[in-house]
C-alpha cells in the first residue's frame, strides 16, 4: 500500500508542476507541427518520420499523405484559445478562403502531443489570439 502511495503521490507531482507554455511557444509547436506533418508549401526540409496520423486518414502511406496534405494550410496561425487542459492553434485553409472553417492544432498546456483535431474549427471562433 506504502509504495502505491509514493507513486502516485510522485505522479501527481510530476502532473500537477508541469509547466504551462507561453501563447507565443504554443504557437511555435503548432506551426513547426503543420510543416514538419507536411500541411503547407514547404519543400525541402525533414519532414517528421513517421508523420503524424489523422484519426479519418485512409493510408499510412509516407509518400501519399505527403502529396495528399501538401500546400493545405497557411503556415502562420490565425488564432489561439488556451482551455484547462490544452492550447488550440487555429490556421486557415490556403486554397481556399474560408471565413467560416479552419484547422486546429491541439496540444497539451506544456506542449506536448500536438496533433490535429478532429474536425475543422469554427474561423470566428478560433480567430485571435487571447
């Protein structure tokens, strides 16, 4: 019992100290995470390997996500909204304008897992930087 205490007792420290990322680091995370998962017109640089997957992607294949995301986002964020548990870094889409969708990046508070949400956010809601 003693020693499931001290485990969790030194997981709650870890958890609870973790430090919280400035606006403007989260924005850092996010954007280099849209060129390095190969989102925007960037060519010639080292693209993450493996690159990270969608939930609703239909191949894991390198070579096809890398065509299929190229030249999708804009590689400068429109927004940020920070929650309790997470930032959410909104970027449009550069195709097409949209004044109604964009894309979300989330990560955790100290910067950690970004990945790309789900579904598309809503531009008006995620536009701006609080």
């Amino acid at each position: 019992m003693r020693c499931l205490f001290l485990v969790f007792s030194t997981f709650l420290s870890f958890s609870c100290f973790a430090e919280t990322l400035t606006m403007n680091d989260a924005i850092k995370i996010a954007e280099r995470f849209i060129v390095e998962n190969g989102y925007t017109e960037a060519i010639n640089i080292n693209f993450k390997d493996p690159l990270e997957l969608e939930s609703m992607e239909f191949t894991s294949e390198r070579e096809k996500l890398l065509k299929y995301r190229f030249g999708q986002l804009r590689s400068k964020a429109i927004g940020a909204k920070k929650t309790s548990e997470s930032w959410h870094i909104a970027f449009d889409f550069s195709e097409f304008e949209s004044k109604e969708i964009c894309r979300v990046v989330i990560l955790k508070l100290d910067g950690s897992l970004p990945h790309m949400a789900h579904q598309s956010g809503s531009r008006s809601y995620f536009l701006g930087f609080e």
